[in-house]
C-alpha cells in the first residue's frame, strides 16, 4: 500500500529527472555560499529560483539531493517518542499559514 508519504518522495524524486544542470549547479552554489551551523529553510533561495525559473515542483526535491549529498541536514526534534522534522513559518507572500523544513548546513564542501 501506498502512502501519502511515499507519493510525496516519490515526487520529490522523480522531479529531479526533469532538472536542469544549471538549475542543480546553480542550487549547489547557494547552498556552499551558507556557513557551517547555520539554519535556513528554502526560502533563503525563493529569489534565485525564481529568477532561473526552477519549477516549484523542482525545489523539495533540490532540497533533498543537498541532504543526500551531506550538504545539509534536517533539523529535528522529539515528539511523542517519534523524531520529527522541525518547521517554521513560511516567509512567502502566498504561504497562508503555511511551514516549511528547517536545515543546517554541514561542514561538507560543496563541489562542482
């Protein structure tokens, strides 16, 4: 069975088969510009992306890359006895309540 969840990685997934190498080249660069230790949701790159037209759909997933590549790490915390990812508000003008993710940046050096 198929969860909610899994429909949701999956997405975030399958979006980056659709990216760019700009678009990934350039999100790795905004990524290596944030210090070691410090936090940051995705929208620190709202005006980057949307200046280089990256997709909406195209972000969680540039999001989970840079964790997967070590570059980032979610922010969590204990709920209930279950590890739970932290959010904070969303900056965006069209976010209407809405959170995002919050990360820290690694000491992992990004590359090319």
């Amino acid at each position: 069975m198929t969860t909610a969840m899994d429909a949701k990685n999956k997405g975030q997934h399958d979006s980056l088969f659709d990216l760019l190498p700009d678009d990934d080249a350039l999100f790795r660069s905004e990524i290596g510009r944030i210090r070691p230790g410090e936090r940051f949701t995705i929208n620190r790159f709202r005006v980057v992306l949307d200046q280089a037209k990256v997709p909406e759909k195209q972000r969680a997933g540039l999001m989970r890359k840079a964790c997967t590549d070590g570059f980032v790490e979610p922010v969590t915390t204990i709920v209930e006895g279950k590890t739970v990812h932290v959010g904070v508000p969303s900056t965006g003008a069209s976010a209407r309540g809405a959170y995002v993710k919050l990360y820290t940046r690694t000491g992992v050096k990004v590359g090319a």
